[in-house]
C-alpha cells in the first residue's frame, strides 16, 4: 500500500474532535440565529489551531464554525451544508474534506505533479527534457552540465512526529491533527464546533468580506464573518 493511501486509510479511521467550543454563540466574532439554533463562526485566514499551537494551512482559508441549540439538541450536520462567498460574487466556495486537505498539506504533489510539455516539430512529436541539473555522465559529455546547482536542503517532512522544545512533548502527525480539528459531521449533540476548509489561491488582502451559507436541517442562514 502506497504512503499516501496509508495516510487516507489512517485520517478515515480517526474520529472527528472538533475544535473547543466557546461557551456562547455570542463569544465569537460573528453569530446569526437560525430557527431555534444559532451558528457563529470565527474566520482564522489560513490557521489550523492546534493544541500544539498553530500550523500554516497552505492555499485554504480556515473557518472555526459553530452552532448551537437548546440543551441536549441534536442535530444533522455535514460539511456539504455549507459554502463561502467572498466579495459578494455570486460563486460560492465548497469546503473540501478534511481528508484531502490532510492529503495536500502532507503530499506537496498531490495538487501539482510534474509534467511533460511536448512541441510538434517536421509534423512528429518532440519532448523537451531539461538536462540543466544533470552533471556529465564522463567527461566531455555534451549533455550534462559540469557545473549543476547546488541543490537546498529538502524542507521537513510535515507529518513527521517532532517535539516542542518547551515540554519535549511529541505532537501526532498533522494529518492527524487535521482530521482533528475538522466539523464533526453526523447527528451530533449540540454545542459543537471544528473546522472547514475552502480552497483559495488569492490573497488574503484582497478579500473585502466574507459570508458563510449554511443549508441544512436547521434552516437556511447567511453569516457575515467578516
């Protein structure tokens, strides 16, 4: 089985914590009433917090969500229940699956693989291959380069277990954590609360307001968040 089938049969094993709710709806930066539910948010830009601290979430912008009810209410939830509009466009954003979110922040490749670019040439097909980085295979070789660059460290594996100087305590693998921290889904016993994550390649500074719509058993409700 391959490391990253491995990493997806790992976080689907893991239950869903969620994050720690606050004790109001009124605690967060944000909060709308839905029906006899009310649901706040809180926008984290693109942090997943941890209590191991803060871990950078690469190309998603992260919403800490989370509803509640009257005492010992239950409700439906599922991540599909919720979309994001930025700038008031009338595209919304779905969230994406705390699974492939763990897959993309521990597997650079999985959202850009390496390609082969052909060009047509006398009617054939020509690859191109980059021989820049390839020292001689003997001397004189007209192919290789006889003064390659010199290549940086490779950066750290972000899932591999490390530990925090302060209380050399060990953290689990971010995926883990990830899969952690995300909305609990399923008939859940209110308050709760967690994560969604919506992919987004802009910046930041460039988003003006934010809007989480929620569609589900509660009602049908928009929340400004920012």
């Amino acid at each position: 089985m391959t490391r990253l089938a491995l990493l997806l049969s790992a976080t689907l094993a893991f239950a869903h914590d969620g994050t720690e709710t606050k004790p109001k709806a009124e605690d967060y930066p944000a909060h709308i009433a839905v029906g006899k539910f009310t649901m706040a948010a809180e926008y984290l830009v693109r942090s997943i917090p941890t209590q191991y601290g803060m871990f950078d979430a690469g190309d998603y912008l992260v919403i800490d969500v989370a509803l509640f009810g009257p005492k010992d209410e239950h409700l439906q939830i599922a991540d599909g229940q919720f979309n994001l509009r930025l700038n008031g466009k009338k595209e919304m954003i779905a969230p994406e699956s705390p699974q492939f979110v763990a897959a993309a922040k521990t597997n650079p490749g999985w959202e850009s693989r390496p390609r082969l670019e052909a060009s047509g040439g006398n009617g054939a097909g020509q690859i191109g291959i980059d021989t820049a980085n390839s020292a001689p295979r003997f001397p004189g070789d007209p192919t290789g380069n006889p003064n390659p660059p010199t290549r940086n460290p490779e950066p750290p594996d972000p899932n591999t277990t490390e530990k925090r100087p302060d209380t050399q305590e060990q953290h689990p693998p971010l995926a883990t954590m990830i899969q952690s921290a995300a909305l609990p889904e399923g008939d859940r016993v209110l308050p709760v609360s967690g994560l969604l994550f919506f992919h987004y390649k802009g910046k930041t500074k460039d988003i003006k307001f934010l809007e989480l719509i929620y569609v589900g058993p509660a009602g049908k409700v928009t929340l400004k968040i920012q």
